[in-house]
C-alpha cells in the first residue's frame, strides 16, 4: 500500500517525464543545431534509449495505479484492483533495472568526453564495466525470479511463490542498496577533475554545485531504500485517503 492516494502518483508519473523529455530535447537541439559540427556520440544516445524505458516506466506505473484510483473506498474493489496492479509490477521491476543502468552508463560516458586525462579514464572505466555488470545481473536475475513462470507473482498463492521464486524482498533490498553506491560513485567521480581545472575558485564552485544536484537522484535512492526496508521487515501501510 501507499501513503498517497492514486491521484497524486499518477501525476507524479506524468508530471516527470514531461520535464525530463523537455530537457532531453533541449539536449538534443544544442548537439544537432547549436554544436558545431552537429554530432551525436554514445552518451546521448544511451540517454536516450534511456529516456524511452523511463517514459515506459511511468505509463507502466499509469496503468497499473489506474485501477487503484477507481477503487473508491470499498474495502473489497481496493483488493480487487491491487491484485490486478500487481500484473504491471513484474514488467516495471525489469525494464527499470535496463533503465537506471542505461542513465548512469550515458553519465559516465559523458566524463569521459569532458575529462581527458589517462588516470580519470582508468577509474572511469572501471565504474563502466561495474555499473554495466550491475545493471545487466540485476535485469536477468529480476527476469527470471520466478524461473520462466513470472506470472506466479500476481496470478500464484503464496505457496506457490514461495516454491517457484527466490525471495523478492531480499532482492529488491540488494538493488536499492546498490542503487545507491552506484549513484554515489557517479557522483562523485568527476569532482576531483574539476578541482583541478585551471580556472577560478568560484567557477570551480559553480561546476561543483552543478554536478552536486545530481545528489537529488541519490537522495530519492535513499528514500526508495527506506521504503524497501520497511516492506522487507512487513511494515505495510493502509490507505489513508479511505479514512
């Protein structure tokens, strides 16, 4: 269950991706119409391979909150509609695995376009083949949690669950916490470069603080991470918005 009632993630998934597609296509309209010479290299496109999963993601997240907000406050349609939500989950766990790893992968290629040096490329290198591995582990295993029978998630009893797929608490507990170690690597990675640009303190500063509001995506991490523990030790919520 959810604190929030349907109405307010739903906008939530629609709100997002607007903004996100808005500053994808301010991307690429500098690459292909202010840079010279146009060009377009791998970090724009894994952004955007990216961007589509995202996008897919959230009208995945549409589709399945829909039958919650129709639910109204019978007890009995709320059951009813989180049991056909639960269709919809399987499907966003493994396309976000795709997704996050794709974002990540299209930063870190674009360091590698920003800062040239042989030691910085070395490390940079390495996060790649880690992030990558990362991402494509967690997609297979998530793929196949429950063998080549996923529909046991929504459609088997908890004994058949339990029989057929290995434990998906553990496993979603594992991905938020790498989630963000990954997140933080990406972070922090580009900062002593920048720190040792010929330029101004205060420029160095502002490309800081640039790189810094990238701790956003770490912070939401974070809290998924809290979320994911709470649901790992039972802790689930009503729906308040029925009281």
């Amino acid at each position: 269950m959810t604190l929030y009632a349907p109405s307010s993630i739903i906008a939530l998934f629609v709100i997002f991706p607007i903004i996100g597609l808005l500053v994808l296509g301010l991307r690429f309209h500098v690459r292909l119409h202010v840079q010279k010479p146009p060009e377009l290299w791998i970090d724009d496109w894994l952004i955007l391979v990216g961007a589509i999963l995202t996008v897919s993601l959230n009208v995945n997240g549409i589709i399945g909150w829909l039958p919650l907000a129709d639910a109204g406050v019978n007890t009995e349609d709320c059951k009813r509609a989180d049991d056909e939500s639960d269709k919809v989950v399987y499907p966003q766990d493994v396309i976000e695995k795709v997704a996050y790893g794709l974002v990540k992968l299209s930063i870190l290629f674009f360091y590698r376009r920003i800062f040239r040096v042989d030691s910085f490329r070395r490390v940079n290198n390495v996060i790649i083949a880690f992030v990558a591995s990362w991402a494509i582990t967690y997609f297979f295993v998530t793929l196949f949690e429950c063998g080549v029978h996923p529909a046991v998630l929504w459609a088997g009893s908890k004994a058949a669950q339990d029989a057929t797929c290995i434990d998906t608490s553990h496993l979603l507990l594992s991905f938020a916490i790498t989630d963000v170690i990954t997140d933080f690597l990406v972070l922090v990675l580009p900062i002593r470069e920048v720190w040792r640009l010929q330029m101004e303190i205060k420029k160095k500063y502002a490309v800081t603080g640039i790189f810094v509001l990238g701790a956003l995506s770490t912070a939401a991490g974070i809290v998924r991470l809290g979320l994911v523990v709470k649901a790992s030790r039972g802790v689930f919520l009503e729906w308040p918005w029925m009281n």
